[in-house]
C-alpha cells in the first residue's frame, strides 16, 4: 500500500470520531460503527464516511458474507506523527525542539514524560545503529 499523505488536520470531526472507534476496536462493521457513535446517524451516512476514511488511506476493508469489515490502514501513533508534523511546520518552523519547549511551558509534558520519550528515543537510535551495522557487516563480507 502507498503511504498515506492526506493531512489528519483536515479530518472532520465525524471521521475523527469513527477513526478513533475502529482504532480502539480493531476491526468493525458499519453497523457496529454506528452504534458505538453514539448519536443518531443512518447506517448510509456511516457507510459513506468509512469509505472516505478509505479513499484517504485510513482505513481498510475486506469482505465477509456480503458485509465491509473495516481495519485500520495506519496506526494511531503514525496518523499522529503526521498530524504533529504539520504543526511543527505550521507553528514552530519546522523545529521539533520547539514544539516539545512549548509543550513542556504549556505543562502538556512533565518530566517523567520527557524521561520516557528520551529513553524511547535512545533505544531506537540503538536499533538503528545494530541494523546499519548488522549492513555494513554483510557488505564487508561481499566485498
């Protein structure tokens, strides 16, 4: 699948919504949609947004007995990554630091948080120096 360029800014609050119902229950059916909404809507407007959700590269579907099971075609933490890049661009110039200064002086992240998100970020560096590594190994050895 290609990868998902639509701006999640530009998602309404109804997508946002069934979006975040499919996200917390893995896979569901327009009707298991609706009702988990929680406001009345008919089962054709419900339909129609999935689809969209769909055509943007949100969502994805097979077929069981005639009915569209729906599943995420990203996760919630990419789908986010996004949304705060266009903010990063948007308000801070493309400075992710200063989007976690002003999320820190906003008390939005306190220090336990910025301990774990280092740590997370010390780990996956490591991770990517073991496979840059582990490639620099196998060309030596073709070499």
């Amino acid at each position: 699948m290609a990868s998902n360029t639509h701006d999640p800014a530009e998602l309404g609050e109804l997508e946002r919504d069934l979006l975040s119902i499919v996200w917390r229950l893995g896979t569901v059916t327009a009707e298991r949609a609706r009702e988990e909404l929680n406001r009345p809507l008919k089962d054709s407007t419900v339909r129609t947004v999935l689809r969209r959700l769909e055509e943007k590269g949100y969502l994805a579907h097979t077929l069981e007995d005639r009915t569209f099971i729906y599943r995420p075609a990203e996760s919630r933490q990419r789908v986010a990554g996004r949304a705060a890049k266009r903010i990063v661009d948007w308000f801070c110039e493309g400075s992710v630091e200063a989007l976690l200064v002003g999320m820190v002086d906003s008390k939005v992240l306190d220090q336990a948080e910025l301990q774990r998100l280092a740590t997370r970020i010390s780990e996956a560096q490591k991770q990517a120096g073991n496979r840059n590594i582990s490639g620099e190994n196998k060309r030596e050895a073709k070499g």
